[in-house]
C-alpha cells in the first residue's frame, strides 16, 4: 500500500473529462516539471513542492489519456481558496473553469463552504476569465509590497469571490430567505 494508501479517496472528484484527487507523495516529479516552466510560473512565486502535498490540493489528470494536467487549490474550512496552475499543453481548453466549478459544486453542496476566493495578478487576464467562468465576481484590487515583485505587480492584484446563496441563485435554488417568505 505505502504512500498511496494515505490519499483519501472520498476527496475525489470526478468532472466531463478530469479526475482530481488529492496531490500525494508520488505526484511530487510532475509537479516540479510543472513549476520549472517559466510560463507557468510567470505570475507566481515559486514554493517548495512539498508545500502542495495533502487534502487542499488536487492533482488534476485528464481522463482521456490518464496525462497529469495540473493541480487546483481548494483550501480552507468556511471561506476556502481556489487555486489552480496547469501545463502549458492544458491551457484554452476549459481545464481550469471544469476542475474549479466542480470544487465549488462540491465545497457547497457538500462541504460546509460559506465563501470562495481566489487572487490573481491584475496582468492575469488567463485566470481572471476562469474566476468570472467559475461564477466568481470582481470584489477589489489593492497593492502588496513584495520583496522582489514579478513584472506587472504595479497594476496589483485582484480578489474574485462567490458566496453560497450568489452560488444558490445562479444555479435557480432559492435562497434560503426567499424559500421561508
């Protein structure tokens, strides 16, 4: 069993044409070829791989071709963070929107999530078009002083977010006030 034994599969998710499942041990090789390509990284600081393994991060395969496409970041208890970074080869076809829609699903209907956020460079404009995909709407921009700061950090960085009753009403579930009268 080792290693594999420990990744709980209850946290599995399953979209169209992906499989998630948190990041463990054996996924540390394709996440560090994943992160030593610049333009993966060009918005990002990079951390130690290690930092990505357990519960709040999903490796992301494709179902197809069994290929790892990246990961998602779904971390937190009542407001989680949304997350996610995927091969170059990945890009424009709708990873990114079907892996975060089916972890909001889940954190909302099942996961006790109250709020979900997620934070970009302003220059992102790639993962900003997934936030507003994924349903999550423009709150504010605001600036931080980072030691070495990437290029495009003086435009900032922008917070997206989507609460459950936002989430509730966009998929025609009546709010709870609205079902009391």
């Amino acid at each position: 069993m080792g290693q594999l034994a420990r990744v709980r599969h209850d946290l599995r998710v399953e979209t169209e044409r992906l499989t998630l499942r948190p990041v463990g041990p054996s996924d540390v090789d394709a996440l560090r070829e994943l992160h030593a390509d610049p333009e993966v990284m060009r918005y990002l600081d990079p951390a130690p791989v290690e930092n990505y393994l357990g519960e709040s991060f999903h490796a992301a395969f494709e179902k197809a071709s069994g290929r790892f496409a990246g990961w998602f970041e779904f971390k937190g208890t009542g407001e989680v963070e949304l997350g996610y970074r995927l091969h170059r080869a990945c890009w424009g076809l709708g990873y990114a929107t079907e892996g975060g829609k089916a972890l909001i699903e889940r954190g909302f209907t099942v996961g006790g999530v109250r709020r979900v956020v997620a934070t970009t460079m302003f220059v992102n404009a790639g993962s900003r078009r997934v936030m507003e995909k994924c349903g999550l709407r423009h709150v504010r921009t605001f600036h931080v002083d980072f030691p070495e700061p990437l290029p495009g950090s003086e435009y900032g960085e922008v917070e997206y977010a989507l609460t459950k009753e936002e989430w509730q009403r966009a998929q025609g579930e009546p709010h709870v006030a609205d079902r009391l009268g």
